[in-house]
C-alpha cells in the first residue's frame, strides 16, 4: 500500500512535468484533484486500513495532494503565460519589413525652384502674372528698346514662328503687357517658359525664368540691391557672398549682373541674375511719365538656380524627365 | 575680346597686380572672362648655337646641323639652307620641349638621320602666320637661356566681355581709359606728328550709310615682316601677324578701336574711290578668298566700277597689299552700323572690323587714328604721303546732357561728394559744368551709348563701385495681391502629385510625324504654329496637345526599366491663333508600384477617378461622354465635360501608338483645358445633413455594354425616391459567373431623411419600386438585393 501509494505520487508528478496544453493540465487537475478523480479513490482505499496506517498514510496522501495541487496550479499558470505569449507572437506584425508605400508622385524641381521663388517674392508683395509664350517682336523686342538691328539681338537667338511672330525669348515681354494694361505702383513677378535656339550641356532651347518689375516713386538702386539679396539669401542661405557688377541690357539703366560665390566653385563667381532700373525709354513706351516714375527689373533663370542648388551638371536632365533623377528631389 | 596687359601699360600706369586689375575692369563693366598667358605652352625652348652644318647624306634638299646650348651637342635635320655656322637660333631640345600650339618635340628619325630636337621659326614659336626661315637672333647671345626671357614673351592676356552698348572699349585705350578712372590715373594717348593732306585722292561718297571717309595716299612703302615686338603684341591678342601694313591696321584697330583698311593703289584701275551701294547681284572676291553676291543694301567701296571692299566688313584680294605692294591708299572710314549689320549678316561673314562697325564707330576719332597710321606706317614701312582726302557730309557734334543732383540722389539713395562725381565724369573724357541743381555734361562722340540723365547716373555707379553704394530693403508698402490662376494652377498640381503622378516637364516642340500618327487627317499639324528655324524638323511643331511629350516621357522611362510609370504635365499647348494650359495625365503599369501588397494594374476607370477626383478637389463637377475618336482605342475613349461643355478627353491609346513608343501594357491618357475648369469652379458652400439614422440598401445586377449604361441605372437610382441621401458603385465584377458581354454591377442606395427617421416600410417601398424599375429596364439584370 505504502510502495503504491509512492509510485502512485511519483507516477503524478511525473504526469504533470510531461503536460504541455492548457486543457490537458487542466483535465488532469480533474481527473486526480476532481470528485472523483483518483486521490478521492486513494483516500477511499485508506479507510479500510488501521487507524495508526491510516493516520500515517493519510499525512502522506494529504501531504501529496497539496504538493499535487501546488504543481498543478504552477503548470497552469505557466501554461497560460506560454499561450497567451503564443497569441501576442501570431497577433504581432513584423515592422521591419519595408513600408507598403502608397504611391507619391513629386514636382519636377523647375516646379519646385518656382514655386519657392514666387513665395519668396510674394512675401515682399510682388503679385504673379503671365503671359503669351508665342508674342509679338513688338513685346519682345521693340517696346523693351531693342529695334531690329540692335546688336544685342545677338544674345537672343531667336525662334521664329510661321505667322511671322516669335517665341519669348524672355519674360520681360510681360512686363510690357502687365504696364500696359495697369497703373502704377506696381509689384509683379511672371514666371514662365521662354525659348532661345541654342542646346548644349549648359543651354536649353526652351527654358524657365522668372522675372521682377517694381515701378514706384523714388525707388532706388538700393532697393533693388536690398530685394535682390534678400531673395538670393532665402534661395541659397545666408553664407554665400555676392555680387552686383555693371552690365548691359537695352531695357535697363543701369544695368547689372548678379554673381554668386559657391564654396564648390573654389572662389569663381557665377553669373546668377540680371537687373536693373528700368530704362526711361521703357516706361514712356507704355505711357508712364518717367519724371514721376522709376522703378527696377530682373530676371533669373529656373534651370541655373536648380542646378546650383542640387548640384546638377547637365541642364538636358531638365527635359529628359527620368524617374531616376525626378525622385531626388 | 582680348587685350595684352602689358600693351594696355602703354596708355595707363595701371597696377601691376594682375587679378586686382581683372577685378577692376570686371566690377566697371567690362567682364574679364578668361585670364591668359598667351605663349605658355611654348615651354624648353632655349638659345642654342650651331657648330657644325653638313649636307644630309641621303636628301639634296637638307642639312644636318650640330647645335650646342652651351653643355650638350645636339643633332638636327633642318630644311632652311640658310643656316650657317655660329648662327644663335632658339633651339627646342627633345623630349623637354614644346612649340606654341602646345606639340611635343620628339626625337625622329629623318631620312635614316636620328635627330635630337629642332630648330624653330617664328611661327613655330606662335609669333608669325608663315615663316620661311628658322629663327636666328641677330647677335651674340648667353646660351641655353629660355626665349620666354630673350623674346620678353611672359605676357598676360585678358579675354573679355564687353558688352554691346560700349564699342569704345573694344580697344587697348578705351580700356586704359575705363582703368584711369577706376585707379584716378592719368590716360596717356599715343604722340602723334603726321600732317594729313586734304587733297590729291579722287574720293566720293554716292552712299548715305557712310558717315565719312578719309583717305591717305603714302607712294614708296617697303612691305616685309613687322618688327617682333608689334609680332608679339598682335600674337598676345590672337591675331595673325601677316606683313608690316596689314599689322598696322590691326595694331591701330587693337589700340584705338577704329578699324582701317589699306589698298594698293596701283591696284586700282581708276585710280579714285567712289562709296556707293551695290547694285543687285555685284559680287566681290575677298581677301579672305571667297567670292561674295551683294544687294543693294550693302554698301561698296569701288573705284566707280569695279568693286574694291565690302564697306566696313572685308577687303578685295585683287587691291589686297602684297609683298610687291609699292604705293597704298589708307582708308579711314566710318559707316551707318545697321547697314554694316544687315550686311554683315546677310553675307554670313563677321570680321573684327565689322563686329565694331556694327556696334559703333566714332567718326570723330578719324583724325586721331589717320595721324598714327600714317606715323606707323612712314616708321615702318617708309614711304612719303602723297595726298589725302577726308569726307565728312554729316558732321556730328558732342552731346549735352544735364545729370540732376536729385535723380542721381534718388537712383543711388544717397547724396555723394560733388568732387567725386565731376572728377569720375572728366577721367572718363567728359567735360564737366557744375550748377546749382545738377551738372551739365558734355558727352564725347565716342559714347554714343550715353544720351540721357541715367545713362550718366550708370556710369556714376559703376565706376564708384556698385557694391559700394547703399543697400536697403525699404520698398513702400504694398498690398499682397494673389493670382487666382496661377494658385490655382499650383493646387492642381500638388492634387496630382498627391495621387500619386510625377511631374513632367517636356519641351513644347514636337515631331510633326508623331503628331500625324493621332491625326491622319493631318488637320492637327496644319493648325499648330511652325517654327521657321527649328533646332531639327523633330521640334519644328509647337505642340497641339500634351500627349507627345508624355509619351516620349513615359516611353523613356518603361524602356529604361521603369515598368510602373504615373505622369501629369501642365503647360501651354498652342493652335493657330491661341494658347492655352492644359493639365495631361499618362500612366501605364500598376497602380501602387510602391506596394508590394497590391498588385493591382492601372485600368481606365482608375484615371477617370484620378480626373474626377481633380474635378472634387477644384468644387468642379465632371462629365464624361463615351465617344470614339482617332486618340484612343474603340470603346475606350470619352470626352470629359464642364456644364456641358467639352473640356477634354479621357481614354487608353491605340495599340499601333503603344507599339510604336515600345509600351507593352495599356497606357491611359486624360488631358483637360485648365482654364474651363478654373472658371467654373463653384465656391465652397455648407450644406445641411441629416440628423437623422440613415440605412443603406444594396442592389447587385447584371449589366448588359451596349444596351444599358452605369450612368443611365445611377441617375433613375437617384431619381427614384425623396429619401436618397446617397448613391455609390460598391462592386464591379467582370468574368466567371458573369454573362458575356455584361458586367456586375452593385450600387448602394442610403435612404434617410432630413425631418425624421425613416420607417421600415418607407425605406422598404422605395426600395422595392427601385428594383422592379432596374429590372423592368432593358439591358439590366437585377441579381440579388440586400
């Protein structure tokens, strides 16, 4: 009885280490702690004995089953802790994998460039207007003091188009539009698409600008220093050094140049804009009395600025529109 | 334009710091490009001696010479036979050496003859155009010495800009001057003593575009090679030395800027010049051997019959000077600088001369530039004057302009010393008069640039220094206005980059095939405006759509293994009389090729959802009507409309299109006119919505193509009862357990109302009446309801 009553209790514990799902542990339990499971029948079986056998096998099988018990509950409880850590695994998702992107698309960066120009200019109170791409030699040429003959054509190579009008070959063209058609004081920038016949790794045919008029009283050289490099600086930051040089435009006097040092271009100045005040021979073209009114003009263009600013070499990437150098930006 | 910086010296004592002096010019107007070193490639040349001349073994026509710099003996094979014996030559060992156009000596081999260097002319040495003869110093010299040294050949070059306004600068002395008033130094001109004859030249001007013409007649010159050092200068500034008077033509055109021609006069077949315009079809062979046909707009210079020059472009070979040249008419002349240009441009020909001609010439200068060509010439070529003529019909005299003291002040926004603004006007050749209110200046001939106040107020600025002057952000107060359009043109853009579309940026010229392929009746490319000069025939057409860039773009990218391409370009596309912007869309491949748990592929319903959802965003209601057109694929082509008006197209292009861009999956194209959409856009406006629950009811039928349409069953849904809150396409299903021909379709109605709550049976009526009119409807299968 005694040797049974081990084997019987070691037979248990032996059971209960092998266990490994929850509802096996918990049918156990049943099965030997339950009404009727089998420690209730070996407590049966003892009651047939002597009273000093019964007493002492009675410490052991009770002694047993608290033990039994304790075993148990600690099965269960470990049983549950695995199961549930099984759930958080399966339920888990595995965050390294790459992000399932929803597609983007993105700006060409002439949008772009543009775009942070007119806000640029737009905080300063220059207000955006446009105009005809395919424009008469009078807007072009003629009302921006630049006849036929003038050898400054020879900058402007030009595009012709059938019925005898051209492609811009600037957006000062608007200017002359934008003066006609309004009074001073006036603010206004024209971005826009113009056309030069010309194409190597640093010139496009068709190419962006974008262009600034100010027509107001008293305006100054200073003032157009002062909008030009506070512009420059929002573009480029504030550490690049600058500077204004005399040049020559038949619509602006004086006229001047822009140069930008880049740390990269090792002390080189790079031509970034022209400007100057508008010519008086400009103003009275449109009607606007040039005793009473001055005001200064500049240009940029979008490729050039693009290219300083995201370090490209070739302006042909502009046209090309690969996905490859469209994503850098 | 170059100029030599040590002949500069000549006329200003200007700093010799090299780069201060670049910078100078550069920040006055006159941009320095390029600064150059113009025999810097001619590198181990030295003076070497010759011990030993023996007649080459093996050739009657050669020499072999023995040639020493003072350690070494070299051998070398020379053609010149008149190299003799203790000839001092400039002598360019091999393998060490270099010529002037940057050429390697090399040890050869001549006529089984091994040489060890050679000897060089003066056109080796960069010096001279022809050189007859190897180059011999004319007296004892150090040997081995570099004739960088011996030939003062260490000269500094600037390649400049100068723009067109400014002719005056494209000489040593304009720009001596420019430096004189950026350093406050004194310009010094050339002495001159000549006295020119006013008579004994038969000369008449029958031509209003010349302005004056001067001639000197000088009987007995000497023509040979220029003196070395006018060789050197000429060189330094990249022109040709060619023989003493043509040199000195282009010595006086580099350092005064007026361009000179010389005859010869025993050339001249009646002897006296006549300045007239050319008859129609008169040609000319010039000097530089090419026959030109002139009009008469051009104008000639003869002697009454036969043609002599091209005024101000080029001379005739047939009165060109030669070496036998004994007796030469000098021409001084000034000419009307469009007709110059119209020339100049018509015989495709540009020279030094007519490239000054054309910007401006001074026929004032006239005098000052016949006295030093005669000086030279009579200094280095002999000869006596032997008469002269000088014409000037139209004298033009200098200009007054008065600068006010407050427009200067308001142009530089400051007032600056008097004493600085006279002294910089003088040093720039004005005459100065100080008034009360301003200066009143007298403006030189040779600034024709200059004729009013600002023009003055420039030349202020830029010789005190632009970055000198003040900066200020002080512009007055001015309400921001926004552009509408081009905000609006910004959103549709950011809309579409939001749906997922890169954008593209084509040129606007196009193949007038290409567009012929979507146009055979070729109306399209008739309308669109042609370019006359075209960069090649493929961009020769100003684009009728957006179409043909986008496909160059998208095929670009899918053959340049980008299988999933998206594209939206917004620009201007151009008919006959108008222009206007469009917004284009492209796409083929899948839908999010960026999700790899979606391996949808784009359909034409997806773009028409992308275009609706535009439409959404800009308060825009949108219409499609199926339609066939050339464009796209039959059956999968419709026009996009605004308040029943057409504003564009929507479809899948032709198989033959996708096949001829190498596309191999359907590619779907949408183009809108940007500016219909913009104007009827609707403000935004509240609009109530129910309180109340609502309920939602499905309907799932099969529709038959052809016999009944999505559009025709949404509006009788819609219309089909008062309480329809809302409709939308829930399924579309397309093969098993489909018909042929029919699609699946299931909409779901929401029935609600805006006063209460809808009973069962409300919803249930017009619910039920809605199905048994879409099954009642022909083409229309109702399936299942729930």
């Amino acid at each position: 009885m005694e040797e049974i009553s081990e084997t019987f209790i070691k037979n248990v514990k032996e059971k209960i280490k092998r266990v490994n799902t929850l509802v096996e542990a918990k049918k156990m339990k049943v099965d030997i702690l339950g009404k009727n499971g089998l420690l209730k029948s070996k407590f049966a079986e003892i009651k047939k004995l002597s009273p000093e056998k019964r007493a002492e096998l009675g410490k052991m099988l009770n002694d047993a089953k608290r033990e039994i018990e304790s075993l148990l509950l600690d099965k269960i409880h470990e049983l549950k802790k695995m199961e549930e850590q099984h759930k958080i695994v399966e339920k888990s998702i595995d965050l390294t994998l790459p992000g399932a992107r929803r597609n983007f698309g993105k700006l060409h960066p002439i949008s772009q460039i543009t775009q942070e120009c007119v806000d640029i200019f737009n905080k300063m109170g220059f207000e955006v207007v446009e105009g005809p791409e395919i424009e008469s030699s009078y807007y072009n040429f003629e009302a921006l003091n630049t006849p036929e003959w003038h050898p400054a054509r020879d900058l402007h190579d030009t595009f012709y188009v059938n019925d005898g009008r051209l492609l811009r070959t600037h957006t000062s063209s608007v200017q002359i539009r934008t003066m006609e058609s309004r009074k001073p004081p006036l603010r206004v920038i024209s971005p826009g698409r113009v056309y030069r016949k010309d194409y190597d790794s640093s010139h496009l045919p068709a190419f962006f600008q974008i262009e600034g008029l100010v027509v107001d009283k008293n305006v100054s050289i200073s003032d157009l220093k002062g909008t030009l490099e506070n512009a420059i600086k929002s573009i480029f930051g504030n550490d690049k050094p600058i500077r204004f040089r005399p040049h020559y435009f038949p619509f602006t006097e004086p006229s001047i140049e822009v140069d930008v040092s880049f740390p990269e271009g090792k002390g080189k100045w790079l031509e970034l804009l022209g400007a100057g005040m508008v010519h008086p021979q400009v103003l009275r073209n449109v009607g606007i009395d040039p005793k009473e009114w001055q005001g200064f003009a500049f240009g940029m263009g979008i490729e050039r600025i693009a290219m300083l600013k995201y370090g490209i070499s070739d302006i042909r990437e502009f046209p090309r529109n690969y996905l490859d150098f469209l994503k850098n930006f | 334009m170059k100029i030599c910086v040590q002949w500069l010296k000549d006329y200003v004592n200007s700093t010799d710091d090299i780069e201060k002096l670049s910078n100078e010019l550069t920040m006055s107007g006159s941009e320095v490009e390029e600064i150059e070193r113009p025999f810097e490639k001619l590198k181990g040349v030295v003076s070497g001696k010759v011990m030993e001349v023996i007649p080459h073994p093996n050739a009657d026509n050669l020499n072999v010479c023995k040639v020493t710099d003072g350690g070494k003996l070299y051998t070398t094979v020379t053609s010149d036979k008149t190299v003799q014996v203790n000839d001092v030559v400039a002598f360019a060992p091999a393998h060490e050496s270099t010529t002037a156009d940057g050429k390697k000596v090399e040890s050869v081999e001549i006529r089984g003859i091994k040489t060890h260097g050679m000897m060089l002319s003066l056109k080796e040495m960069g010096l001279e155009s022809h050189s007859a003869h190897v180059f011999r110093f004319g007296k004892e010299m150090e040997l081995g010495k570099n004739v960088i040294d011996l030939l003062n050949l260490d000269l500094t070059s600037f390649e400049l800009e100068i723009t067109p306004n400014r002719p005056d600068c494209l000489s040593h002395v304009g720009l001596a001057r420019e430096v004189a008033a950026v350093e406050k130094k004194e310009l010094k001109l050339p002495r001159l003593s000549a006295e020119l004859p006013r008579s004994g030249v038969d000369v008449s001007i029958e031509s209003s575009g010349c302005w004056r013409y001067m001639a000197i007649r000088i009987d007995g010159v000497k023509v040979k090679d220029s003196p070395l050092w006018m060789k050197r200068r000429l060189a330094s500034v990249g022109l040709r030395p060619i023989n003493n008077i043509a040199d000195m033509t282009n010595y006086v055109m580099m350092e005064l800027g007026h361009p000179v021609h010389v005859f010869d006069f025993d050339k001249i077949p009646h002897s006296k010049i006549v300045v007239r315009n050319a008859r129609d079809g008169e040609k000319l062979l010039a000097l530089n051997s090419k026959e030109y046909k002139l009009n008469g707009k051009d104008i000639l210079i003869t002697d009454g019959e036969n043609p002599l020059a091209i005024a101000g472009v080029i001379g005739g070979k047939e009165t060109g000077v030669t070496y036998s040249t004994k007796n030469v008419l000098l021409e001084i002349a000034t000419f009307d600088p469009v007709k110059i240009r119209k020339t100049s441009r018509a015989i495709g020909l540009s020279t030094d001369a007519s490239f000054r001609f054309e910007r401006g010439v001074d026929p004032n200068s006239t005098e000052f530039v016949a006295k030093r060509l005669v000086d030279m010439v009579v200094k280095f070529a002999g000869g006596t004057v032997a008469g002269g003529s000088d014409l000037y019909p139209t004298r033009i005299g200098p200009k007054k302009v008065f600068l006010p003291r407050k427009r200067l002040a308001s142009y530089i926004a400051y007032e600056p010393e008097p004493s600085e603004v006279v002294e910089i006007f003088q040093r720039l050749g004005m005459e100065v008069s100080t008034e009360s209110d301003g200066w009143a200046i007298t403006v030189p001939t040779f600034r024709q640039d200059i004729s009013e106040d600002v023009d003055l107020i420039e030349e202020f600025a830029r010789i005190h220094g632009l970055d000198n002057l003040p900066t200020s952000l002080s512009l007055p107060y001015i309400a921001i206005k926004e552009n509408k359009w081009w905000k609006f043109k910004d959103n549709v853009k950011n809309a579409m980059v939001g749906f997922g579309y890169y954008e593209a940026v084509t040129y606007p010229f196009v193949d007038p095939k290409l567009v012929k392929t979507s146009d055979p009746s070729g109306e399209k490319v008739m309308k669109s405006p042609k370019l006359v000069n075209p960069i090649s025939p493929e961009m020769s057409l100003m684009r009728p759509s957006l179409k043909f860039g986008l496909m160059s773009v998208v095929a670009y990218n899918v053959n340049h293994q980008q299988s999933s391409v998206r594209f939206f370009e917004m620009g201007k596309v151009f008919s006959e009389k108008s222009e206007s912007e469009k917004l284009g869309i492209m796409a083929t491949g899948r839908i999010n090729p960026y999700d790899y748990t979606d391996k949808r592929n784009m359909e034409l319903l997806n773009l028409k959802g992308d275009v609706e959802a535009v439409g959404e965003l800009m308060h825009v209601e949108l219409e499609f009507r199926q339609k066939d057109m050339v464009d796209f694929e039959v059956g999968r082509g419709a026009e996009i409309l605004v308040n029943g008006q057409k504003c564009g197209i929507i479809g899948e292009l032709p198989v033959e299109i996708r096949d001829f861009m190498n596309v191999h999956s359907p590619v779907y194209f949408a183009e809108v006119d940007l500016e219909k959409i913009f104007k009827a856009q609707k403000p935004a406006r509240y609009v109530k919505y129910s309180q109340y629950p609502v309920s939602s009811k499905d309907i799932s039928m099969f529709v038959k193509k052809g016999k009944a349409k999505a559009e025709d069953i949404i509006k009788i849904a819609k219309k089909s009862s008062k309480y329809i809150m809302g409709l939308k396409v829930s399924d579309f299903y397309i093969g098993k357990n489909v018909p042929k021909g029919s699609y699946s379709l299931t909409i779901t109605i929401t029935y609600g109302s805006m006063e209460k709550t809808l009973s069962e049976e409300e919803i249930n009526v017009a619910f039920t009446s809605l199905v048994e009119e879409l099954d009642s409807k022909s083409g229309v299968i109702v399936r299942k309801v729930s």
